[in-house]
C-alpha cells in the first residue's frame, strides 16, 4: 500500500445524505401549488448559491429568505420548522464512513471536499461519532462556505490542493510537488464534479452511496491505492 497517495471524498451522497428540504417542499406543495415551481428554483439555486459559498450565512437566514422570496405568510414557529426537519433529513453514511477510517488508521492521508453551508455541513459532522473518528482532523475538511467557491469550479480543487499542500508540510513532512496531483483519488457523486477534478489533474471515481454498494468504493480505492 501506498501512503504517499490521498484520498479526497465528497459529502452528499458519498459520506452522508444531500439536501431533500422534504417537509418544506410539502408545505408549499400543500398550502401554495402554483409557487412550487418557484420554490424549487429558490431552494435548489439562488439561496443555495449563497448559502454554500457563505459562513456568515446560516440556515435560518436561508429560510427567513426563503419564505419572504416565495412571498407566503410565515412566522418563527414555522421558520423552526423548516430548520429542524430539513436537519433530520442530514445524516451521515456508516458504511462508506468505516472505508474512510480505515484508511486513516492505515495512515492513508483523507480529506473531504464538499459543497454545503456551514450549518448543515457541521450538523452532519457533530451528530456521527464515525464521522469525527474517521476525519478527526478539523484542517483537512474543506467545505465550500470555508473557501467561498464551490464544484466544479477549478478554483475549490486550487484550494483544496493548496490545503492539503500546506497540511502535508506542515504534519507528515511531505512537501507535494505539481506532479504529485496525480496521487489524489477524489470521490463523488456528480459527473461534472468527476470532470473537473480530473481537469485539475487528480484521478477520479465516481460513486453514489444511495445507488451503489459500498463495496464498490473500497474495490477502487483499493485498486489505485495499489497502483
């Protein structure tokens, strides 16, 4: 095995659930039909443009804003609401979570590299033990809102890159060089995030926890870990 190589996994989808924003999505849905096109738009897009490139931004604001766009009478109570079922649809995955701490009590240097706001990211984080076990290391998550881009800007991987670089110096005394980009192996659910590593120079794999076992992940991390 290889311990001079890296491995680099998205959040949603991968290590933990993506935004489903259910019981908001009904409540529109229910009270406000003709604005559920509009709500989709606002959720999926605009507030989720800011929100995820934002730390200052958080998700009661997200849904204070939300509701004045959509422009339906609103009050706290259903403000909370909001917040707290969209955090019980966050959680994180067990099985692909075990593959990253295995490979960190291997010394396999890991990371993350997600698109989120901080509030839901953290909630994620806080609330699984197998989470912080296998990434212990608050430095080597970067999270969107951290670095004010986002995937598949190439800007996120140059700051994810020059995270690791700093990280890797700094810790295990490894000072990375350009060519040692091709030591990375970024996992994710999304082509496009796929194609864009690959155009800043990692390896890439493909992998959706909610489709595909997880068996799936460990062969491959496996194979580049031993080629």
């Amino acid at each position: 095995m290889n311990s001079n190589k890296f491995v680099v996994f998205d959040c949603g989808g991968v290590v933990g659930s993506d935004m489903k924003y259910s019981f908001v999505k009904n409540h529109v849905a229910t009270h406000y039909p003709e604005k559920s096109a509009q709500a989709e738009l606002l959720l999926n897009k605009q507030l989720w443009s800011r929100i995820r490139v934002d730390a200052t931004y958080t998700d009661r604001q997200y849904f204070e804003d939300f509701v004045k766009q959509l422009d339906i009478p609103s009050d706290q109570q259903l403000i909370e609401q909001f917040m707290l079922h969209t955090k019980q649809e966050l959680y994180a995955f067990k099985p692909p979570l075990q593959v990253a701490f295995d490979l960190h009590h291997r010394s396999i240097s890991t990371y993350i590299l997600s698109n989120h706001g901080k509030d839901w990211f953290n909630y994620i984080y806080d609330s699984e033990a197998l989470f912080k076990a296998a990434f212990p290391d608050k430095e080597k998550l970067v999270v969107s809102y951290q670095v004010g881009y986002y995937k598949p800007q190439q800007e996120i991987f140059q700051s994810c890159w020059d995270i690791m670089c700093k990280y890797e110096s700094t810790h295990n005394n490894k000072a990375l060089q350009l060519s040692d980009k091709s030591k990375v192996l970024f996992i994710d659910d999304k082509i496009d995030n796929i194609n864009a590593a690959k155009t800043f120079g990692w390896q890439a794999y493909q992998f959706n926890f909610n489709i595909e076992p997880v068996e799936k992940l460990s062969i491959a991390i496996e194979h580049f870990l031993a080629n």
